[in-house]
C-alpha cells in the first residue's frame, strides 16, 4: 500500500532513501556515541588469533563479501578468500588452521550460504556471520551473528541491507587492525570519525538523484552497458551491473578497469554505455586512462567521481555524477547510492516491475 512505501513510488526507492538512517543505527550499534573503538556483541572475536578469513555468500551480499576483502587486507593485513556459497560447498576447500568462517545474508535463510556454513562447522575455528534477520537459521547457527541493523527489506534488489552489511564489514575489518596492531590508533579514529560522518555523506549522494535520473533516461535505451571499476570500486561495478539487469532487464556486466584490453574492449561502439565508477584516489590516473580508450572508440561515458575528479577528467564524457568527497575507505558505501538510483530510474523510464522483477525471489531457500 502508499502508507507502506511513505510516500514513495516503490519499495525500492524507500529503502534507497533510508539508507542514512539505517546506517547511522548500525554505526551506533558498533560504535557508541564517545567510544573510540569498534564493539562486538558477546565474547567477540580477537583477530589477533586469526591468520585467515574466508567469506561466502550469494547475489548482493557476495559482492558487500569482495568489497570487504579490500579493507580486510589493506587495513588489518588478514589474508582473505571470498566465495560464491553455491560453488564454495560442492568444492569442498580445505580449511587451515585459525581461519575465521564468514557468512553474510540478508535473510539469514539462503540455502546455499547455509550449506556453506554447516560444511564450516567443525572445521573453521570460528562461524560468524553478518545478517539483517536476528531469529534466521544463519544467525542461529553461527557462533557470533552480527546484525546489520537494515530493518525490513522488501524490494526484491537488495540496497539498504548492501550498504549495511558494507558499514558492519567496514567496522569489523577496524576492530581486526585495531587487534593485529597494523593501523595505530591516530589512524583507526580517523577512519571512525570518518565513519560518523557517513549519514550525511550519503545524503548528499541522495541529493544528486535529479542528475542520476536524466543519465538513467539516456541509459534506458542501451542494449548493454558495462561497468568499470578499480580497486573496492571493482566490486561495486559488479553491484552496477548486477541491479541493472536485475531490474531494467538491461544487459550489463561489470570488468576490472585494467581488465578492459583483455576482452571488453572489443565490444566498444558509440552504441555502448560505459559506467566508470572512480573517486579521485590513488587509482584515479589509471582508471582515466582506461575510460579514455572507451572514449577513443566512442564508447558513451558516465563518469562517477567527486569534484576533483570530474573536474580533471570530464572532457568529452556523455554524462557525469557528482559525489561529494569522501574518505577513500567510505567511498564504495557511498558510490553504492548513484549505482542504486541508476538502475532504479532506468528501471522507471522503461515501465519493468522495479519491486517485483520478473523471475526473482527475495530470498532463495532452495537449490
Ligand atoms: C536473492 C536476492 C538478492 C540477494 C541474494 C542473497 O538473489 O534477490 O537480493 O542478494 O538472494 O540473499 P541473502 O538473503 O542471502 O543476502
């Protein structure tokens, strides 16, 4: 009903919105107002004990697994392995000593992720998971579940529980440096300084929807679109890809920008959108280089960045999206924003089901 979506067209586009209050209450969750450093539920977990982290899940929340592997290795130096549940419990990995098992699900109940954990059972040193539904078989079975605080999700694309289970994931990977000693603690409260400034960070994301929506009207009428991204921005142009076809029933597919000579390149034509998603950091150079060869070939680019970076690098791009700047370990939380609405209004602009996309179940609980 209207009083369910408050006001909004669809599901999708509530959920899309509430994003900086949601994350604010997981922020709050992990981090209490004063407290300088990142607090688990229960007996917790001390990285210190840990030499390997390995992360499995499905759909969205396996792209929120890649992304994380980025602040897992880069701040707390944990080598991590991440999994697609549906491939991880046929192959049957050996599972080495001190390894820490995690799960991420939205629903706690899908039943790959699930398979995955109990095939973990017994062998990983400890079963954790990250989860939006406290009572879900997934948060039962682990030995510490982590809540994502998201609330109710009802739009079958996953948005608002994806931004969580990045923040959550972003929080543990600082409780993992904080416990392996490997940023000092000038450095782990500026990321959580950082952190407390993400709500309004993702307003101002919200509030360049008017220039989101005129891309999408152009998008709408592609074929297929690919999406680039370096770095955790790789990750996130497969979250891109993955709500547009999901919903606009728009091919498109995500590359790592430096994979872009190995294959993708071939298919670049004036009629080929190319998404590139770069904040201006230290891959930013690289990235433009990569989207100056789309545009060579006149492939169509919209370019995702933040005031530095669209500034240096707009010539001759098809559209743009103004990001505020942010700190680089936030920006995939935040790029998710733009990556949302434009599968949301190319969604709008071609007439599909944005809540109920043909052939998609919110939750799949079986094989
Ligand atoms: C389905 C949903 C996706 C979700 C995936 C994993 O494919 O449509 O939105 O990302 O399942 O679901 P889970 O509940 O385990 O996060």
């Amino acid at each position: 009903t209207r009083a369910d979506k408050e006001g909004h067209k669809h599901f999708m586009a509530k959920e899309i919105a509430e994003q900086p209050t949601v994350i604010a209450e997981a922020i709050r969750a992990y981090l209490p107002s004063g407290s300088d450093e990142v607090r688990l539920p229960g007996e917790g977990l001390d990285f210190g004990q840990v030499d390997r982290l390995t992360m499995v899940a499905c759909g969205t929340a396996y792209f929120a697994c890649l992304t994380a592997k980025y602040w897992f290795e880069q701040l707390a130096r944990i080598p991590v392995e991440v999994d697609i549940a549906s491939e991880f419990r046929y192959r049957e990995p050996p599972i080495p000593d001190r390894t820490v098992a995690l799960f991420v699900s939205q629903s706690g109940e899908t039943a790959d992720t699930l398979a995955a954990l109990r095939y973990c059972e017994g062998k990983a040193d400890k079963i954790v998971s990250v989860v939006n539904v406290p009572e879900s078989s997934i948060a039962r079975e682990s030995q510490l579940a982590l809540e994502i605080h998201a609330g109710v999700e009802i739009g079958v694309a996953s948005t608002k529980a994806f931004t969580c289970q990045l923040s959550v994931l972003l929080m543990l990977a600082l409780k993992a440096a904080q416990d392996r000693g490997t940023l000092t603690p000038e450095q782990i409260a500026d990321h959580l300084s950082a952190l407390r400034g993400l709500p309004a960070l993702l307003n101002a994301a919200l509030d360049q929807e008017d220039a989101i929506r005129t891309a999408a009207q152009k998008l709408s009428e592609a074929r297929d679109v690919l999406f680039l991204g370096r770095g955790a921005m790789y990750p996130l142009a497969h979250e891109g890809a993955l709500k547009l076809k999901e919903i606009s029933y728009i091919h498109a597919e995500a590359y790592a920008s430096g994979e872009l000579k190995h294959g993708p390149i071939a298919l670049i034509d004036k009629h080929m959108p190319v998404v590139v998603m770069a904040p201006r950091d230290a891959l930013f150079d690289k990235s433009i280089s990569n989207m100056q060869e789309v545009m060579a070939r006149k492939g169509k680019v919209l370019l995702i960045s933040d005031d530095d970076g669209i500034a240096e690098a707009q010539d001759g791009v098809w559209s743009t999206v103004r990001m505020p700047h942010a700190h680089p370990s936030l920006t995939p939380i935040l790029y998710a924003v733009p990556a949302q609405l434009l599968a949301y209004h190319t969604a709008v602009a071609k007439g599909t089901d944005v809540d109920q996309p043909r052939n998609l179940a919110k939750s799949v609980t079986v094989e």
